[in-house]
C-alpha cells in the first residue's frame, strides 16, 4: 500500500481517498506521515478531520512524557470518544491495544462504556484474564455490566466459563449488583436460555424487593443494547416471555404498574385483572392523578381506597377540583383526594383542628428532607360553600384560626366570589373534635372547615 499516493490525492481533495481512509487502518498511515512527510500533516488532517483524534494518540504514545496522562485525557474527551479513538484501537490495532489494556483500569474510571470493547477484544484475541479481572472487580457496577456483555453478545463464553456460579458475580462482601442491571441481565436471557433465565430470575426475586425485569423485557431492551435498533428480533422474545410469566413479574415490578396494566392487563389473574380494573373509571376522570399515584410507593393503598369506596357505585366518577399539586374525585358521598405532594406540611406538622376538615383516611410518603411527597386523602364530600355575604362568620373563621397558630397561604380561600376551600359540614358533631359540645356557638350554628390543608402551616 503506497502511502505516498494516499496522501497526495488527500491534498487534491480527491473524495474517493478521503472516505476510502475513513474506514482503514489510520495510525498505520499517520505513523508513515509522521516519519517521512510531516511538512504536509497538518493539511491531510484539514481534509480528513476524522484523523485529528487519532494523531493526537499517536502524539501521545510518542511522547517520553507523561504518555498515560494524556491518554487518559483523550479517553475523557467527548469530541474524541466521539470518534471513537479508544474503541477503534481495541477492535483494529492490536498494535496499541496492549497499552490500553495495562491502563484499562484508569481509561474505565473515566468512561465505563468502554467495558464492552475490551470484553470484545478479550474474547477475540483469547485473553481470559481480562474478562476474568472485569468479572472479579471490587467495583459492583463493571461486574455487573461484564455480566450484562457477556450474556448479551458472548452468550456461549458465558455460559461456558459463568453461568454455573453467576451469584458469585452478582454480589460482593453481602452488597448485590444494582437491581437495574440484574433485571436487564434477567431480560438478555429470556432470549438465549429459557432455563437460565429462570435460574437468574429465582435469585432475583429472592434477593431483590422489587425489580423492573417486566418494563425490560417489554421495550427491546436486547435489541437496543446490541444495535440500538430493532434488527434481530429479541424483543419479541422477551415479550412472549413476559406475557407467559406476566403475573410474577407484574407482581414484582416497581415501576409504574398502571401503565403496564393498560399493555398488559388481559393477560393478569383474574383478581388482579378486576383490581386493577375499578380504576378505569378515575383513570378516564383525571389519567395524571392515577399515573402519579402508580409512580409512588402508595398504590396500593390507592387500589384498597378505589375498591371500598367505589363499590356499588355506577356511573363516571368526576372529579370535583384539581388543584396545583391535587386531583380531587367525588365517589358518591366521598372524596378521594390524589396529591404529589404538600407546599408546607411536614411529618412533624399537626394540623388537627376542629378548623379543618378530618380525613377519613390518609397515606403519607415522605421524601428524604421529611416532606410529604405523595399523599391520598379520603373525606367527606362537603358541597355547601361559604360565600362572600357571610363576611361576620368568616372573619370569625379566620381568628380562631390565628389564634389557633395557624396561617393559611391558600387563594381559594379568599376568593371575592366564594370561599371555594371553605365549606359547610352537615353536622357540626362532625367535627374534628374530642368534644363538639365544647366548640364555640358561632361555629355550632355555621360549621365552617377548610377542605384542603396542603398551605397550612403553623407561625413561627
């Protein structure tokens, strides 16, 4: 191959050479360049500025100093990575590629997507003890995406040389691979071995609270990994799978089950089926409150409410108020209130007040900094509003209520139409109270209760 003529119908912008280049050796060329015609590099990296990269790693490793340092800076660089430098030696230059493999550890740091290319050039050149090093790593997460390769691509070589201990590889020192990569494990070989994957999959439920094998297995997950696009198939033989073990894997799933009863429903138990399915009329009301409630911890307290409110009652459920953070359903005499969280309330934030409207029911979850996160509230459906020519009561409403030590941020009860938050119980013994006796005359004759709670707070 004559470099020389390469190189002069580069400089005459001869397109044919450029791209004939592109998908050639380029350091075989570059080091030619380097050695017998470095006056004109500059230019052949101007036309072929795909080359840029790979003459930057070419400097590198010529130089006496500081050569892995400014490796390691091509490996961190997107514009390189981009490009390719570090994966294309691995695959096609094995004249450097034992370089990177002595700072693999150091170029794996900075990007650990390069884990599949030096499983690749492991397997091909037959050097077990690179796989061996990743499989056996005191990181969890290489360990568990050599794993993830090999069962992918290397199917054979893992089941040859892993599958019959896999547990040692899934856990180190009592602490397990992370649960996103043992499902995506679990869903590759649904497509390879059935008996595998059930193998893997019993450890799984076992060891894990929840997983998120079904959305895996259901969004081709194997065909993206190897492809990035549907080419082979795989994810259709990971659905057909997961519709056969549809009940156990719904049952175990931590994502939004809702949305994968709406794919997958017809194919559940037929108690779960019928669960599931008193939902349909709150999901055709308000589809957010329900998907927000299937994205908390609080779904089946969700699915309890839904079935003992909603039985015997016919027709669509509609939903009296959304607020900001809110979605409010009339069941019959009830209201079931979905929220994603409260502006103010904490755990520690009593809000018990003969003021404010008792739930019936209520499930909290708190975030990390102890504020409620999602909350589903059953009450009374209160319909009577307290409007604005009752001024002398709702005044007398609001300083009981400052006297109490609350404050209120809430528009919805000053509006200057009606106090929309503010309504009529039927019943003052209906009060948030150990005595209603002992409630004042004004509120026995005009029970008035703030509905909504979420901007409530106590003064400083």
């Amino acid at each position: 191959m004559d470099f020389d003529i390469i190189a002069d119908q580069i400089l005459l912008k001869n397109e044919e050479a450029i791209l004939w280049l592109a998908n050639e050796k380029k350091l075989d060329f570059l080091e030619y360049l380097l050695d017998h015609r470095r006056e004109i590099i500059d230019d052949i990296v101007e036309y072929a500025w795909y080359l840029k990269p790979y003459l930057t790693f070419l400097n590198a490793v010529r130089s006496t100093n500081a050569k892995k340092e400014k490796i390691l800076k091509i490996a961190e660089n997107d514009c390189y990575c981009s490009n390719g430098v570090i994966s294309n030696i691995l695959k096609y230059e094995s004249k450097y590629a034992e370089m990177l493999v002595e700072y693999m550890d150091s170029i794996l740091s900075i990007d650990i997507s390069y884990i599949n290319d030096y499983i690749d050039y492991a397997i091909e050149k037959n050097r077990k003890e690179i796989i061996e090093k990743l499989i056996n790593s005191e990181n969890l997460t290489i360990r568990a995406k050599t794993i993830m390769h090999l069962v992918a691509k290397h199917y054979e070589y893992y089941k040859k040389h892993y599958s019959h201990n896999f547990e040692d590889y899934f856990m180190l020192d009592g602490k397990l691979i992370r649960e996103e990569y043992a499902s995506l494990i679990v869903s590759y070989l649904a497509v390879h071995d059935t008996k595998e994957y059930y193998r893997v999959l019993k450890f799984v439920l076992e060891n894990y609270k929840e997983n998120t094998i079904l959305s895996h297995m259901t969004s081709d997950s194997l065909d993206y990994h190897l492809y990035h696009e549907k080419k082979t198939g795989a994810g259709a033989i990971e659905e057909a799978q997961a519709i056969k073990d549809i009940n156990i894997l719904f049952n175990s799933y931590s994502g939004n089950k809702y949305i994968m009863f709406e794919r997958y429903g017809r194919y559940l138990d037929e108690e779960t089926k019928r669960r599931y399915s008193l939902l349909k009329n709150f999901y055709n009301a308000d589809l957010n409150a329900v998907i927000e409630m299937f994205s908390s911890t609080l779904y089946n307290h969700f699915l309890d409410v839904v079935e003992k409110y909603s039985q015997g009652i016919t027709g669509a459920i509609k939903v009296a108020g959304r607020g900001t953070r809110s979605t409010a359903y009339v069941v019959g005499d009830k209201i079931i209130k979905c929220s994603n969280g409260k502006w103010n309330q904490k755990r520690t934030t009593s809000i018990s007040s003969f003021l404010i409207l008792k739930n019936l029911e209520e499930y909290y979850e708190y975030d990390q900094f102890d504020g409620i996160s999602h909350s589903i509230e059953v009450q009374p459906y209160l319909k009577r509003k307290a409007y604005v020519f009752s001024r002398d009561i709702i005044k007398k409403f609001k300083e009981e209520f400052a006297r109490q030590g609350f404050e209120c941020s809430d528009l919805l009860i000053r509006n200057f139409i009606s106090y929309q938050n503010i309504r009529y119980l039927n019943d003052y013994h209906d009060a948030n109270c150990d005595d209603p006796e002992s409630l004042p005359e004004w509120f026995k004759e005009n029970p008035i209760v703030l509905i909504d709670s979420d901007m409530v707070k106590r003064k400083k």
